[in-house]
C-alpha cells in the first residue's frame, strides 16, 4: 500500500508569510502522477503563488473535473475547499458555489480533454458570463489516463508516440478566451516557473474571469520528438511577449527613472502586473490585436507565452447579476423569500 499522506512535522524554523504560514502549509498529498509530469511542476506553482500572496488556505475554494489535471488539487493547498466534479463540468459547478459565497477566492483546475472536448461549452459560457475565478488548464495534448490518445487541442500534424498522425485541427483554448470575454488571458509553460508563478499571483487577484493555458508535457505519451507539446518542442519554440512582476497591494515604495519598455498595469484590488515588454509592437491591452499577434506567431510555428490580455476594469457574473454584496449561503429565509407582495411587484414589472 502506497503512503500518499506527507508528515505533519517540519522544520521549526521554515519561513512563514505575513499570516503566519509556511509554504508546506499550501501543500497537499504527494503526488501519484509520473515522475516528471508537468503537472507537479503546475502544482508547485500554485502552491509559491498563494504563499507569497500570504492567502489563507481556507479562503480558497478548487474544483476540477476528470483527468490527470484533474488529479492535481489533492496534491496542493490540502487544508482549503475542494471539490472535484465530473467531466467538463467543473465550471457550471464553479459558477454555483461563486454566487452562493463570492467571500471565497476560486480556483478551477482543467485538463485539454475536460476543458477543449466535453467540455468546451461549460468552459466558454464560464469565460463570456465573467464568472471571477482562475481557470487553469494543464494541457498536454493528449488524454493521459486512457493511454495518450490525441485529445482537441494537439496540433494538426503531431505524431503520437505509435506514430500516429493528427489529422484534425486544434482547438485554441487561448484564443476562445479572448474571443469570448475573458479580462485576463495567459500562457505558459510548466517548467517556466519564473513567469508562471507571477501569472498565478495575477489570475488570483484578478477581478474578473482569468484564463491560463500551461502547456504541460505528458512524459509518458507525450514527450518524444513528433509532438508539438514536449519539453524539447516547447523550449526551442517558446516566444515571451513579457517579463512579468506582481506587486501587491499594501504600500510600495517607488521611484521615478525612465523605465523604457515597462508597463505598469494596475488591477482592481490595487495590485499591479509590472510588464517589461520584450517586444515594442505588442499591447496586453487590446484584445483583438493579442488575438491577432498570437495567430500570427502560431504561423510560424512559435509557442507565444507571457500575459497576453489584460482588462485593469473587469466586470464578474455578480456585477452583471446585481447580486447582494451579503454572500448568498449566509441570508437567513426572510431575505431570500421576501413574501407574495414583493413577488407580485417584480411579476408586474416583467408583464
């Protein structure tokens, strides 16, 4: 019988972050997924991320569907929410608990099979209604737990690991996101940790629907020189549009120098993204020009990477909704049931 619990113990001197936790406090069980999948590294990620955030684990609530990446919240910020659906519903799930209780910080974790296949329709209508969360997806391009067929986002033309040509064309996460709505758009790469765990940070305290798409290679199926999502492939054609910084929100000291091609993009909680921009014809802040700059890197072959949209004034489902600024699972039955007069009231007005 394999021991999936870590010790409770640790070194009584590990650093602890402004609220008084360790990084090992956002840990979860250890992992059951390959040695080497990206998705561990995606993991470790979240789990920087919400440390240096100083988030308290059990203000966080993370669901996922059915898949390897599905897999992973078991693996990180063990003492928060959770609850894993079944496949490709995470969102519609997410988008009931985040009106039921918008106090907690929510984080969707998907795979390409749960997100781009069955559930592609539960995934764009999360990103066009604004639903506030960061939605993840570990894609590898392949389905992982049925044995490495192609899944809808491996690119046309790849090879499986038999030698199996992809025939069909793949569905861009990436650019669904932007077409649809979503305030903040990124990719990344598992083994970028430097640019993946400031993209987190954002996503986190982002005001509105946040989208990352990290492409995670699958070591065992597929990880060989054929597939347009190795580690091999994604190093030799990764291009970054941007080095990014999160500063948060409490006091910053700054100063005034020219900063050439940095840009400072302010949320709507007060953080900042610091973008120092490695190409001068790309703006995070026009979607459809990101659409288009993304396309035409994809022409040639390149994996575009980095913060490619932000909207600093995003509008979530409870704006939209008009919700109470009182979460939902804690109004007592008056208020949720105000009687047949108030009832008759709103029935007129919709005649």
């Amino acid at each position: 019988m394999t021991y999936l619990a870590k010790p409770k113990l640790h070194h009584p001197t590990l650093t602890t972050n402004q609220v008084g936790y360790t990084r090992r406090d956002y840990e979860g069980r250890v992992s059951t997924l390959c040695a080497g999948c990206g998705h561990d590294s995606i993991s470790a990620a979240i789990v920087q991320a919400c440390w240096e955030l100083n988030i308290e684990p059990h203000r966080v609530a993370k669901l996922s569907g059915i898949g390897c990446s599905s897999k992973t919240p078991d693996y990180f910020l063990g003492a928060s929410h959770g609850f894993n659906t079944v496949h490709g519903r995470m969102p519609s799930v997410l988008t009931g608990a985040n009106l039921a209780n918008r106090d907690l910080l929510y984080l969707g974790v998907s795979g390409d099979g749960d997100s781009a296949s069955i559930g592609l329709g539960q995934f764009a209508n999360a990103m066009r209604r604004g639903v506030r969360m960061a939605y993840i997806v570990e894609n590898n391009g392949v389905y992982g737990l049925t044995k490495g067929q192609f899944s809808a986002t491996a690119d046309r033309g790849s090879k499986s690991k038999k030698g199996a040509v992809n025939r069909d064309n793949p569905v861009d996460l990436v650019g669904l996101a932007l077409q649809l709505g979503a305030t903040y758009v990124a990719r990344s790469f598992s083994g970028d940790k430097e640019q993946l765990v400031p993209l987190i940070k954002g996503a986190l305290e982002h005001g509105g629907a946040a989208f990352i798409d990290v492409i995670s290679p699958c070591v065992t199926f597929n990880n060989h020189s054929g597939s347009t999502k190795s580690y091999d492939y994604v190093r030799w054609h990764d291009e970054a549009v941007s080095r990014i910084e999160f500063v948060p929100a409490h006091c910053e000291i700054t100063v005034d120098y020219a900063a050439g091609a940095t840009i400072d993009v302010q949320q709507h909680d007060g953080s900042t993204l610091r973008l120092s921009k490695l190409h001068t014809d790309y703006d995070p802040t026009d979607r459809y020009a990101a659409l288009s700059y993304m396309h035409e890197r994809q022409a040639r072959g390149e994996i575009v990477t980095g913060l490619l949209y932000l909207d600093p004034v995003a509008v979530d489902l409870h704006v939209s909704l008009n919700t109470s600024d009182t979460p939902l699972n804690t109004l007592q039955a008056g208020e949720l049931c105000p009687g047949a007069q108030a009832l008759e009231k709103i029935n007129a007005l919709l005649r």
